[in-house]
C-alpha cells in the first residue's frame, strides 16, 4: 500500500501564491512519475503538473509559466508552487504517484485550492 499525504492549499485572492506538497510513503518499488492532477466542480479531472524520472516535467498549457512542479527523489516528495493564481485555478489537488512496477496508480485524497476574483 502507498499513502500520498497532501498539505497546503486553502484560500487565496487573484494573483496570489500558494504551495502544495506532497509525500509518499508505503510500499514502493520505484516511481516513475509524481504530480498533480486537479478536477473543478461539474468538471473531469485533469493533469497540473508532472515530475517524470529522469528529471523531464509536463505542465498542463494553462498553468505554464505559473506554476512549478518539484521532486525530490530521495524523499518521495512533490512539491508545486503556484503562482499569479486564477480563479479558474479554483480545484480540488490531488497528489499523484505512477511506479515503474507495472505502472501501478496512487492518489492522495486532495487538498481544496480556491482562488477569489
């Protein structure tokens, strides 16, 4: 079993910054990929950012520029850094982990990031 623990979050004004964190724990067998995905009332869950092994990193084109992924490998840890936030950054986060064995998913249980206008 892997455990994705979330902090951070919580209530901001437009323009403003916040940090989401992320640490795995558990049984695991080497991971591949660590990130975020959000899903926003009456919307489908989409990807945020990822932090792939071997250091490369995919953003979704609406946070580029805005946001920041970062992985540290020896502590099974993500962290994005989000800035210039949006309104339509209003989501529920959720931290995300792919293993290397047989591609194998975790997800945290998510952590509310709510941007006023």
């Amino acid at each position: 079993q892997v455990q994705l623990v979330e902090s951070g979050g919580g209530l901001v004004q437009a323009g403003g910054s916040l940090r989401v964190s992320c640490a795995a724990s558990g049984t695991i067998f080497g991971i591949d990929a660590m990130g975020w995905y959000r899903q926003a009332p009456g919307k489908q869950r989409e990807l945020v950012a990822l932090a792939k092994s071997g250091g490369s990193t995919n953003y979704a084109d609406s946070v580029k520029g805005r946001f920041t992924i970062s992985r540290d490998n020896a502590k099974n840890t993500v962290d994005l850094q989000m800035n210039s936030l949006k309104p339509e950054d209003t989501a529920v986060y959720y931290c995300y982990l792919r293993q290397f064995l047989m591609s194998k998913e975790s997800w945290g249980q998510g952590t509310q990031v709510t941007v006023s206008s």
